[in-house]
C-alpha cells in the first residue's frame, strides 16, 4: 500500500464507527476512495439527487439541512454524511454545504454495504440516528474500551527514523525537532521478513532497533561517546513491536510484559507509529494493571511479596468493573509473568551472567492467558545445546530456586506435581525438550499424556524466546500427523467430565472438605481447555490461549458450523462464575478457591451453569468420534 493510501486507511482508523474495523476491512476502503475538494459556501449534496457514496470529512467542516432548510446538524474532521440515504432509497434527503474549504473522501456504496454486513458495530453507528458522543459512550458501557479501541486511534504523526549510518548528534537533533522521545533505525534489505518493509519508491528497508531518550543517557552521554558514533553502534537489536489492528489492551500488555515504554507500531511490516505508555496512561487512567510497574521498581523478593494483597485488590476492582474473562486472565497471566521475571533480573544480579543462553518458559494457564486469583507454578528452562550439566547446571538450579522460591512467597505457590525448574527433569538443552515432545506424541503412555496436557501449553517469560517457538513449531507440525496421540488425548479428556446427572441435575462433590459443592475448575474450565486443546493440535494451531485457538478451530471443519461459538460462551460463563465466586471470597475476607454451592447460586445463573456443563457434555461425547483410535492400535 503507498503512502496516500496509507495516510487515508490512518485518518479514517482514529473516528467512530472506523476506528473499531479490521485492518482488511480498512484496506477495502483506503483502496477505493475517491478524494473530493469544496470550497467554502459550496453544495456538496443537493436534494433528491441519487447518492451512491458516503461521505467522510478528512478536513474542513459541513453543514446539514432539512427539506425545509432548517440546520440538522454541523459536522467536522472524521464525520460522516449520507448513510441514511444509503440505507434508504439512494436519494438525498439532507442537503449538505461546505461551511469551510472541505476535504472529502467518497466510499462507494459497495464498500459501504460490505461493512455494514461484517462489522456490527458500524452497522449499529450508521442505522441508528445519534450523535457521535452518545454511540462511543453507550459502547463503552458495553464493553471495556481498552479491549474494543485499536491501538491506531492513539497515534498521532508518524515515527521519526534514520538510517543506520545516521550519527547520533543528526539523531538526536531529528528527534527534538520533532519533539519526539523516541526514533526507529533502519537499514537497507531484508534480513528480518517480520520487520522489512517497501518505501513508496519501492525501496526495501528493515526496521533494526529503536532508541529512546533513555538510550541516549546510557549508551551514548554515559558511555562518553563521540557525537559521529553512528546509531547501528549503539541501537539495541531487540525490537518488541503490535500491530495497529491489536487493541490498548493488548498494547498496554505487551509493554508491561517485555517491561518497554515505547512501542513501535506496525501495519503489516510498515512502522506507522510509535506509542509510549503515557500515552495508554493518558488514554485509560484507572486500570489495576498499573502495579506491574512497582513490581519493576521492587529490589528485593520481600518488596515483590508485599504486593500480593495489592494483585488481589486489582483482580476485585477488575470484576467490579464488568472486565470479562479474558480481561481478567491476560492481566493476571501478566502480572504473573512481572514478578517472574523480576525475580530472574534479581536471580541473574547476584549469580552473575548466566552461562549460556536459556529460555524460562512459562506452562498451564499463565502460557495460555487464563490465570485466576487461584494458581500455582508451571515452569520450566530450556538450556542451549551447548549447556554441560557438570559445569552448568548449578546456576541453573540454583537461578530456578531463587525465582521458584520467590514467586511461592508471592502467592504461586509450589506445583504439587513438581513441574519446576527447580526439577532437573524440566531443566535440559532444546534438543532434550525435542525429544521430549516428539517421545510424547509418538508414544502417548498415560504419563506422557499428563505431561502433554501440562507442556502442550507453552510460552516464553523471558530469555531466548526462539527456544519455545521452535517448540510450539515442532507441535503444530507434528500432532496433526499423529491420530494415536490425538485419539489418546481424546480419551484421557474424557477423565474429567461436566457435573450433570440425570435429567440435567448437578452432581455434587463429595471429597469431605467441599461436600455439595460443584469445582468449577475440576468439572468445568479445565476439562474445556482439555478439549479445545486437543481440536487445537489437530488444526496445527500455535494459539495457546483457548478462545484464539477456538478462532483457530472455527476456520476448519474439524467441528459443525457453530461449535466453536458455542463452546466460546460456555468457556467465557464457566469462567466469569469461578472468576465471580473468587471475587466474593476476597470480599468477604475468605480464601478464595474453585468451588460453589449450587444452592448460593440465583436461578438464572444456576440455569445457565447447566446450559454451559450441557455444552461441554456433548462436546465431550464427540471427541472419541472425532479421534478414532487407529485400527492396527485397536487390534493388539
């Protein structure tokens, strides 16, 4: 896309109903308009005449008016025109003139019936007659806004870059001129696919690094270096970056993740901007999130842990405020991964650099996105190949025991299954957790299934990220091709079922400490993301958080049209009822944990817990079908 129509697919991203579209959806009209020009006083729809666009204000400002004459409206920058007479019978039935020299930009009516037909929320802008203020302010009540606001909306310029050869005394005098506190370095090429790029000339540039006002006192002034130093000298190679399409939620998360407080952000591979975490701050001032930044500013594993009653008190303000599970899941998995990997910062200060390369990888639900206020550890290290036990292995163990120890004192408490690093099993070079996968897929005895259902959902904390790529590559290249390590999978699945009885009525625990109480984990969101886990690896999905790999799982016809949807809602309700129960038991100064007694639950929501374990049961019965054990391994 070049750079006009780029700027075009910019503009319209930062207003209403545009800025919630997709990427492809602002591509369909960026690559279609037509660009208009009105001088002051003139008419740009007259009535009655036939209208087949809609028109947008780029600039200037319009005024619109009834048959009589009357003023109905006076509109400005990212304000539409015109859509009721599309909707109606393609004539005009509110006249329009530019009040000032106006910019327009027309949208066929093609594209403008695609939108209203894949996107609700335009849909509902544009068929219902209110202001602006009133449809953002009623969307807002509906949905947390930091999930729905893409990222685009936020920018305001495009980034400053120089290239590599750029001195940094050059670099720095472009960035004051353009009040910028941080510049994208680029290089000729395209070393890096994920990060290369075409100019509107048809040059290929990569974006190598960024550098930050920061950078400048620690790696140059500090450094004592000359002013000609060039920036590919100093520049950090490491480039954490989003998409626009991704929303300020998902923006604010990364930041917190990978502790960075500029964020280059991408179309495609294009660098369109650069946002910086003031700027979310600035957008969105009342998020509990914000306590990851103490926990970066915490020195000691004491300081981390009396942050804990502080996790709490955001995970409560976050269910009081209508977050959904997903919300909730992200922020804790998070927060969880802060104090992971502060503990590793803390880890590597007092034992030194590590000796080779490692990966700390996180598993269960903080690799998925989906941890609650109740959790315990799953972790583990991939070592390089050039790891030796004998020389090696006492950092190691002695780095996992620091971090293990610390996230226990933190409220993660130990795995009761020993799935630590602390664990030398889980403590081994890449090619070891090579072997490990592809024994488990090929030979899925009973223990190497729990190992899969606990390892198959794997990410990255902090290190060399590749490791755990390669991991999850290695997954979702095999396990498609693998039907009886599928087929076995289905039916260790069906271990834990949905607590329904008879004529739908629940069956209670009866284990003595939680007698009449049904375990929302036990019977209810664990089975499920056994069960969406399982479609996931027969799609080679490399999703790991459940409703992305029910997205995955929807594209494919490994389910009837519909059940990916309706096991998305039955996921987010048994989720939000376990997330709600916690809620109430840190409110009423309890301990929270996964159970609840039917008979405290209201009819409606008791009603409902049955339609979702109902889902959950007939999904369940489809999984032996859908995974056949392979007949040779029937006949042994």
């Amino acid at each position: 896309m070049d750079v006009e129509l780029l700027e075009i697919r910019q503009h319209m991203g930062r207003f209403p109903p545009f800025d919630g579209l997709s990427d492809d959806l602002l591509d369909a009209i960026a690559e279609q308009v037509e660009v208009s020009y009105f001088k002051t006083g003139s008419n740009i729809l007259e009535l009655n005449e036939t209208l087949n666009e809609l028109c947008y204000i780029r600039s200037g400002a319009v005024e619109v008016y009834r048959r009589n004459g009357e003023l109905y409206n006076r509109l400005g920058e990212g304000d539409i025109f015109g859509h009721f007479s599309l909707l109606r019978n393609h004539k005009v039935s509110l006249p329009a003139k530019a009040i000032e020299d106006t910019l327009l930009y027309f949208i066929p009516d093609a594209v403008f019936q695609r939108l209203c037909e894949e996107d609700d929320h335009f849909a509902d802008f544009v068929e219902l007659e209110r202001p602006r203020l009133e449809t953002a302010a009623e969307q807002q009540k509906k949905s947390n806004d930091m999930m729905v606001t893409r990222i685009r909306k936020l920018l305001t310029r495009y980034p400053v870059m120089v290239e590599v050869s750029t001195s940094v005394q050059q670099a720095a005098q472009q960035m004051s001129e353009a009040q910028a506190s941080a510049l994208l370095v680029l290089k000729e090429g395209s070393d890096n696919p994920r990060f290369s790029f075409k100019d509107s000339e048809g040059q290929t540039w990569q974006m190598c690094g960024i550098l930050t006002d920061s950078d400048f006192r620690t790696r140059v002034v500090a450094e004592g270096l000359s002013p000609q130093t060039t920036v590919g000298e100093v520049v950090s190679s490491r480039v954490i970056t989003i998409q626009s399409d991704a929303s300020v939620y998902e923006a604010m998360l990364t930041m917190l993740r990978s502790n960075v407080h500029h964020l280059p952000v991408l179309y495609r591979q294009r660098p369109v901007g650069v946002v910086h975490l003031s700027d979310i701050i600035r957008y969105e001032t009342h998020s509990g999130l914000y306590l990851v930044s103490n926990i970066f500013n915490q020195s000691s594993a004491q300081g981390l842990a009396r942050l804990a009653p502080d996790v709490r008190a955001a995970f409560v303000r976050m269910v009081q405020e209508g977050a959904n599970s997903q919300m909730v899941g992200s922020a804790l998995s998070t927060i969880g991964r802060s104090f992971t990997r502060r503990l590793l910062e803390m880890a590597e200060a007092e034992l030194g650099p590590p000796p080779v390369p490692y990966c700390f990888m996180v598993n269960g639900s903080m690799a998925r996105n989906e941890q609650s206020i109740v959790t315990d550890q799953d972790n583990a290290l991939i070592l390089s190949d050039e790891f030796v036990p004998e020389q090696h292995d006492a950092y190691f163990h002695a780095l996992a025991k620091i971090v293990s120890d610390g996230l226990d004192a933190c409220g993660y408490t130990y795995c009761k299954g020993d799935v630590m690093a602390t664990n030398a099993q889980w403590r081994q070079p890449l090619s070891v957790w090579k072997g490990y996968f592809q024994d488990w897929m090929a030979n899925p005895t009973p223990e190497r299934l729990l190992h899969s259902s606990i390892f198959f959902d794997l990410d990255s904390c902090y290190g060399e990220d590749l490791y755990v790529e390669t991991l999850q590559d290695l997954i979702a290249e095999t396990a498609p091709k693998s039907p009886l390590f599928l087929a076995a999978m289905a039916r260790n699945a069906l271990n834990r079922t949905p607590p329904l009885g008879f004529f739908r009525t629940f069956v209670m625990e009866q284990d003595g400490k939680h007698n009449n109480s049904i375990n929302l984990k036990r019977r209810g969101t664990a089975p499920m993301v056994d069960l969406v886990r399982i479609h996931a690896l027969a799609c080679g999905s490399k999703a790991q958080n459940s409703f992305q790999r029910l997205n995955d799982i929807s594209k494919t016809q490994l389910l009837a049209t519909g059940m990916s949807d309706k096991l998305s809602y039955a996921f987010e309700f048994l989720c939000m009822s376990r997330i709600r129960h916690q809620m109430i038991d840190l409110q009423e100064d309890r301990l929270p944990d996964n159970n609840i007694e039917p008979e405290n639950v209201a009819d409606s929501e008791r009603h409902t817990l049955k339609d979702a374990f109902q889902v959950l049961s007939n999904a369940q019965k489809f999984l032996k079908f859908r995974y056949p054990m392979p007949a040779q391994r029937q006949g042994r």
